[in-house]
C-alpha cells in the first residue's frame, strides 16, 4: 500500500529525520513505522547516515532493491534529492577485509517483527576466499583450478546452512549450491550454467527474508537489469536439494521499464509510472535446470509469446503417486512414480474421493489416483525435473523386476537414463534415444535396473558433478 508509505514521508521530511540523521531521528522514524506496520529492517536500525536511511526506509516497505520497479527507483531517487542526499553515500556493499579486495564478509541479521523464526539468521557475503565455516567443504578434488568467483552463505545456529558460489576456470563457469543440516557434513550440488546469461557475472544476493532464498542479479552499467530469484528446496528426507526458480525480474532505469514474472503473473512496468499484470501468462519454469539462456525469454513481449516445452500429446503428468494393479488403495502396490513422470491414460473409472486412471507408461500399466495425475495440457517445465541415474558399472536393462527377468538390452557404464517409478529396491527408468536432457524421452527404451547398480541424482548437471569425484 503505497498510502502509509507517502504519509510517513511527509512527516519525515516535514520534522527533517533524514536532513538531521542522529539518534533521536532515528528512533523517530522506527516508531513511525512501526505504527504504521512498515517494519523496519534491522539494518534500517544501524543505519550509518540518512542516505543509506533512505535506502533502506524503500527496502523495508518494497523488499530488497533487485525487485523495485524503475518507478520504485525513481520515488527513491526523489526522496534523497528532497532530503539533499548523495546516493553515492548509501554504499551498502560489504566491504573488503583484505588489501587486494579477494574477501568480502558481512553478517546481518534479516530478522523482522513478524518473523521470529529468522532472529539469528546470519548472511556472509564473499569473494575470493569462503568463510571458515565453508572452507573444508570447498576444498573438494573437483574444485581444482576453479576461482571462486563471488559466494553468499545464510542460516542459523542450529538450523539449516546454505550457500550458493560462482567459480570460473578459462572461461568456464560453475554454479554450486552447498547445504549443512544441523550436525551433518556440508553437501556440495552443481547448478546447471545454463541458467546464467552469457557474457555477465551476476552478484549473489539473499532474497526474501521469510525465506532462506538466493537471488542472481545482473546489473552491469548500461545495460538493462536482471535477477533470478531463486529457492533450494530438499527433498523430504534432505539427501537432495534442488534450485527452484521462483521468478525474475527485468528493469531498465535508462527507460524507465520493466517486468516482474512470477508463477503464471506478469506485471509490466510503464515508462509513465503506470502497471499492467497478466494473470494468464506463461508460466516460470520450475527449476533452474530447466533453462536455456539461449531460449529463455527476456522480454515482456517475449515471455507473453513463450510456449515453453509442451506436455506430449496424450500423455498426463504425475506427482508422486502410487500405481495399483486395481483401482483400490488396498490393491497390489505396482511401485510409485516419481514427481514429473509422462504417463498415457487409457481409461477414467469411478473412484472415491477421486476417479481413478488406467494409465500406461512404457512397459508398464496399472491404475493411478487422479488427484495426483494433471492431465491438463500445459508447460512441462512449470513442472519439477525428473530425477535421473546413470549405470556404475555395464548392467542389464530388464523386463520387470527380478535377477531373472528377461532383458531388454544392455546399458554400458556410463549410461544416463530418468528414473519414473521405485519399487523395492528396482528402478523403472527411461533410456532417451539420443542425448539426455531434462525432459523425459517418451520414445525411449523402458525398462527396470536395480538401485544398486545406478548412481542417482535430482539433475543431470549433479549426477555428471558426482561422476567427477575422486574417490
């Protein structure tokens, strides 16, 4: 609401907090927007002089500044100017610890009134050298020759640690993503560079502070501005950990425009001031190894055209579901499918509380809740990725499960395959014809490999970093 936010502006210019930034001032102001629930952020609190206040009153009322529109920008411009304030003055980077600027580190706090959870929260920038309590973790054989480019690690004593890092290496680049639950060893995931836009570095930033969230911002002088907001979700056991993009936002300050997608939402940003949202537009894909900055679509104009990777005629995507040998929850467990799986449906039957479908997938078939089957034509990347395998060793790709079962052919070592359903300590994969990708081939060859004889991972940009280890 942008009503509170102008009333509380007009007090502070009329009793001069910003032009007069001391103590009284100070408390002045956080009690004014505690009163009208602008909480103020706790680096609002410490905040060294008036032009950082400023900067920083915005981002208690707007969210981090890689979010504003280019109106948003210019409101604040504004209020320095009235305030006679050098923006040159907010420098809110951390700065370096060492003589040649390789360290960067800075603990804040990102607690707020309404979120208690997050009091203790600590975010450590750095560059060049990681923070002692990453150190071990990144002292990995694979790591070798890489720069450490720029970092960003956030948690709470007691809690869940992450930590997203950029490395380069002759002009390569690798993205990792590093999670520590409380008392376990740091776990190391590459993110797929596919993701990052060519020829730009972006600046690691933390995002949204009623969530531990990373955001990849792109704003290189003169040219227009890009963030990518980002979430590590773990898998309900916190073995895996996957890179959701929950959205990006563009803006150029020399036009004055922009746009924010997120989920099935765009907002454009007018030169005039003025919005426009979409609430059908295409939809963000899920994760972030699911982009191609080759493809991935960069304008407003874009975005509204984007048809994204379409679900396969006639098939269905799956959650997490179970596939029964007959339309009872009772009946023979057939294996559960894994999230994004492509099934065929072949027939709706009466079911309570959901209908329940016949459905084929490859080799297999059996019967599946429709709750948890979207059968809607939609974008296959606005679904999470399958996971994937490779075979350890040269292994056999069978007919069902079981030593015995016959087979279907074999699987060098080496070999890259999705995984769609799990039982009993069987995998039922699909083998792609050509070249693996995020998406599952529908025309490739099906068939069950033990769990044994596979390595698995949420990614393929995982599974091949995982390869790389030395044992």
């Amino acid at each position: 609401d942008e009503k509170p936010v102008r009333q509380l502006l007009r007090e502070a210019g009329e009793k001069g907090w910003f032009r007069d930034w001391n103590k009284a001032n100070r408390q002045a102001l956080l009690i004014a927007m505690e009163e009208k629930e602008i909480y103020p952020s706790p680096a609002l609190q410490e905040a060294a002089n008036a032009a950082q206040a400023v900067h920083l009153f915005f981002v208690s009322a707007y969210d981090e500044e890689f979010l504003w529109s280019p109106a948003l920008w210019q409101w604040r411009n504004e209020t320095l100017a009235e305030n006679g304030l050098d923006p040159s003055d907010i420098r809110l980077a951390p700065a370096s610890s060492s003589p040649d600027g390789i360290f960067l580190e800075k603990v804040l706090p990102i607690a707020t009134p309404t979120n208690l959870w997050h009091q203790e929260d600590e975010i450590v920038y750095f560059a060049g050298v990681p923070p002692l309590a990453l150190r071990d973790a990144l002292e990995d054989s694979r790591l070798k020759g890489w720069t450490l480019v720029s970092g960003l690690m956030e948690g709470r004593p007691g809690s869940t640690y992450e930590a997203m890092t950029l490395y380069e290496k002759e002009g390569e680049r690798l993205l990792l993503l590093a999670y520590q639950n409380p008392e376990d060893p740091w776990t190391l995931q590459s993110v797929d560079v596919g993701c990052l836009l060519p020829g730009r570095t972006p600046k690691i930033r933390c995002w949204d502070r009623f969530d531990r969230s990373f955001a990849l911002c792109y704003d290189d002088p003169g040219q227009p501005s890009y963030t990518f907001l980002v979430t590590p979700i773990q898998n309900p056991s916190g073995e895996t950990c996957r890179c959701a993009l929950a959205g990006c936002v563009m803006y150029d300050r020399e036009a004055g425009t922009g746009w924010l997608w997120e989920i099935s939402l765009l907002t454009e940003y007018h030169a005039d001031g003025t919005q426009a949202r979409i609430n059908d537009a295409p939809a963000v894909p899920s994760g972030l190894d699911q982009i191609s900055m080759d493809d991935f679509p960069l304008t407003a104009e874009a975005i509204r055209a984007w048809k994204g990777t379409p679900v396969p005629e006639g098939f269905a995507v799956t959650h997490e579901v179970h596939l029964r040998a007959k339309t009872s929850s009772r009946s023979n467990d057939l294996g559960t499918f894994k999230p994004s799986a492509l099934v065929q449906i072949e027939e709706t039957l009466p079911g309570d509380p959901w209908p329940w479908y016949r459905v084929k997938c490859g080799r297999i078939e059996g019967y599946a809740a429709s709750g948890y089957v979207n059968w809607a034509p939609g974008d296959l990347q606005s679904y999470p990725p399958l996971p994937v395998a490779r075979a350890e060793q040269d292994i056999f790709l069978r007919q069902n499960t079981g030593l015995f079962s016959p087979s279907v052919t074999e699987l060098p070592e080496g070999t890259e395959m999705h995984v769609l359903l799990e039982k009993s300590g069987w995998l039922y994969v699909c083998v792609p014809r050509d070249e693996i990708g995020w998406a599952m081939d529908v025309n490739g060859v099906y068939g069950y490999v033990r769990a044994d004889e596979v390595a698995q991972a949420p990614s393929l940009a995982q599974l091949r970093w995982n390869a790389l280890k030395e044992e």
